[in-house]
C-alpha cells in the first residue's frame, strides 16, 4: 500500500473537521491524486462525503469494535493504489470510551497505525492561547505524532498570522493553513449530524469549490510531505478475517438508497467473501426484493426523513412481507431497517405512516435522543444471527424509541456505558435491532447468516 498517510483531529467536536478532511481531499483530487478516506469511530455520515468526493470507498477504523490487527488490516486493504490516505478524527483527538485512557479514540488510532497527525483548532477569539492548546495536545501522550496545525474559524489572514507565530514558536510544529467562518462553505446538518451526501444529489460543484477554496489558504504540498512520515504497516496477515471461502454460493438482497445506506464496508465484503452475491434494490424506488435470494440485509438510514414515500411504496413492502413471514428468508434489519419492518413510524408531528408490518409494535420519532454509544451485544435464544452466547460489538445512534403492547422475544442482551439491556426482535429466521453490529469485531455473524441461508435454501 502507499505508505503516506495524515490523521485530521480535533481539539473538540465542531471545530471544522469533516469540512476541512473533505476539503483537503477536494484540494489533493484537483490536483489529480487518488485520496482514500477513512473515519475513526462508527460514524456514517462523514464517510458518504469521503465516498462521494475521492470516488472511493470510505471505511470506519474503529479500535473498540475491532482488534488492533484488524484495523490495520482495513487500512492497509483500504488504501491499495492511492496515492494518500487521509484519516478524518471522531470528536477531540483524546475523546473516546473512556475518559481515563485513549481507548476508541482519535489518539488510539494514530498510535495503533502509525499516522501522523495535523490538528484543526477553532481559533476564533484567541491567538497565543492557541499555542497553550496546542502544546497540551503534544504532552498529554508521549504516543502520538502531531506533526502539524490547521486554524479554523479565523477572523482574517492578520489573525492566522498571530496564531501561527504563537503555536510555531511554542510548539515547533508548523501551522500548514488557515480557513474563514464562511457561510458557503457550511455543511448542512440534521439530528444525526451532516446530512448523508446520498441526499444532496449533485455535490461534484460544491466539492471543486471547497477544494480551490482550501487550496488558496492552506500549504497542501506542505500537507502531502508531513503524511510521508507514516509508519510502515504490514501488507499480509495470515490471520485475515478477508479470507475467501468460494464453495458457499448464496445471493442476499441489500436495501440501499437515501433512506437505507448506513453499512460499514467491511460487513458487505465479508459477506462476499464468505461466497454472498449482493443484490441491491432501493424500497425508495418501490423496487421489489428478488424472487431468488436467499437472505435479505436492511441496513440503517433515515426510514423517518422518507416515511410518505417509503409507505406508499406497497410494492417493496408486500415483496419484503412475502419474504420475511412467508418464505421465511434469512433477514436481518439494524435501525433504520428496523423501523422500517414495524406497523407503523410515528414522526416527531405526529403524522403516522404504515411500514411493513413484520415487527409487532410502533416506532416514534422524538426531538431528543433515545441512545447513543458503543454497545456489545449478546446473542439471545433463536437468534440465528448471533447464536445464543455469542458476543459482538457495535454501536447505536437514533432519536426513535420502540413500542409495543405485548412481550416480544429480544434479539440480543446489550452492554453499554448505562449497563445492561435487551434490544430488538428475533423469529426464527429474523434478526432485528438498533444495533449496529460491525462483522468484524466476530466473523462467525457471517458465517452463521450463510449458513442459514444455505439451510433455508436447500429445504425450499
């Protein structure tokens, strides 16, 4: 893989890291250089805008959910053929699990992989304060290799001189650039953070400009040289969890569109090499599942932005009905897929919207969040999924709570940061829940969805 590499922290959440990580790939792309993203953490979102401007895949490297080898595993599979990788942080650069150590955070990933770092500060309203900040970055871990210094939110280029000299002088690391408070360069955002790129049609303008924008006030051949000092990682792993199993042959219909698109990577490509055929279909556009699959995945999304339509697409929903309750089709739905397989979502005005009515109870859409946070989950009896036992981790994001008259079978006891619980729904050959479980972090998911699929089929 090319070895050159650069991390964009934070020093907080909200301090301009996805603009200014989208920005700098925007800049190095209309300089003709193939950049692979990467996000730290599980997030979603930020990753569909890596995807959509460098025009390749964008991949979570996330050191809770998985081992250590098996980050550097996505990485180095990850940046095959591109000329730089540009990793973007998750809230500050220490912020992860655990306030006492760098578990699942920004730190444990440059550390784990050997980038270096640059780290954006919010500089409105200081100048030599930067440098106090900046410096207790580099000392709080005698680990990590910040090698330079982004100063957002400027209120001019006279203010990015002050910063400069400040953080230069105190902390011999250069401050590569700068960029503004400008509206134009604003992301959107909703409840779950940015709105996905997948809903803002065509971005190639937006990009272009933010990329020339970037390029005007921030050194990115300066950037391009700090990413060189990356650590050589391995390119073979014996123990890959890519290993290719080719003799099992099954098909499994994956819902992808602007209401369904929240998948790591790595659980569709385990899937294929396991011996899956993906086939995509989009419930937005009222396409049906396939007659001749045999499993089903509806991953996460926003089923609420869209639930006028999704409802009045009966077609989808009759063909999905028909495979779950009727043929019995290996299933599994997380969030967004969840919601969609109850009677009914309820949006925070109180309209009402019929789904597919798989799931006994109601969703109701609230202003507040309902839960946030990595979660390990355990396998309750009849999860054909995760076998009863069986522990994987994931993570859980949504503003929607569940409701229903009567007691259902859970489909997984959760452990998280508040302490135990149950989540979802289980029948036998359907897995639900708000959890969204990474493969990686225990193959044995694929395996035993395979399985299943390949049982289910030959008893057709």
């Amino acid at each position: 893989m090319g070895r050159r590499r650069i991390l964009i922290a934070g020093t907080g959440s909200g301090v301009g890291k996805t603009t200014i990580t989208i920005g700098l790939m925007a800049a190095m792309r209309n300089k003709g250089l193939l950049v692979q993203g990467f996000k730290c953490g599980p997030d979603f979102i930020d990753t569909s805008y890596h995807t959509a401007v460098t025009g390749r895949k964008s991949r979570n490297l996330d050191s809770w959910m998985l081992s250590s080898d098996c980050v550097k595993e996505v990485l180095v599979r990850g940046s095959e053929g591109a000329d730089i990788s540009i990793i973007e942080g998750v809230m500050g650069f220490y912020d992860g699990k655990d306030p006492l150590s760098n578990e699942g955070s920004s730190a444990e990933i440059s550390i784990l992989t050997g980038s270096p770092v640059v780290l954006v500060v919010d500089c409105s309203g200081m100048a030599r304060s930067a440098g106090a900040m900046v410096k207790g970055y580099q000392t709080l871990s005698d680990q990590v290799n910040i090698v330079g210094v982004m100063a957002n939110k400027v209120g001019s280029e006279g203010h990015f001189h002050l910063v400069k000299a400040a953080v230069e002088s105190e902390c011999q690391i250069p401050v590569i650039g700068y960029l503004t408070r400008e509206s134009e360069i604003e992301m959107p955002e909703r409840h779950l953070g940015l709105v996905p790129s997948i809903e803002r049609g065509e971005l190639e303008g937006f990009f272009h400009a933010l990329g020339e924008r970037v390029a005007k006030t921030v050194d990115v051949e300066r950037l391009y040289k700090l990413a060189e000092v990356a650590s050589e990682l391995p390119t073979k792993n014996k123990l890959s969890i890519f290993t290719s199993y080719p003799n099992k042959k099954v098909r499994i219909a994956v819902a992808y569109d602007a209401a369904f698109h929240f998948y790591y990577e790595e659980n569709l490509e385990l899937l294929q090499s396991r011996g899956a055929e993906l086939i995509y279909f989009s419930p937005l556009e009222n396409e049906v599942v396939p007659s001749d699959v045999d499993g089903v995945y509806l991953g996460g999304g926003f089923p609420e932005e869209f639930a006028a339509r999704l409802s009045s697409n009966t077609k989808t929903m009759d063909s999905i009905y028909q495979a779950v309750v009727k043929r019995e089709i290996p299933t599994f739905a997380e969030c967004g897929g969840y919601m969609y397989l109850c009677e009914e979502i309820v949006t925070a005005g109180g309209e009402t919207y019929p789904m597919v009515g798989v799931i006994p109870g109601i969703v109701h859409m609230q202003t507040r969040l309902a839960a946030l946070g990595y979660r390990e989950v355990k396998g309750l009896n009849g999860n054909f999924l995760l076998k009863e036992g069986e522990v994987a981790r994931g993570h859980e994001f949504h503003y929607s709570t569940f409701h229903h008259e009567t007691e259902l079978p859970a489909a997984f006891e959760t452990k998280g940061m508040r302490g135990r619980g149950t989540d979802g729904y289980v029948t036998k050959n359907l897995v639900a829940g708000y959890t969204h479980i990474h493969f990686g972090s225990n193959p044995s998911v694929v395996e035993n969805w395979i399985q299943r699929c390949l049982e289910v089929k030959l008893h057709v």
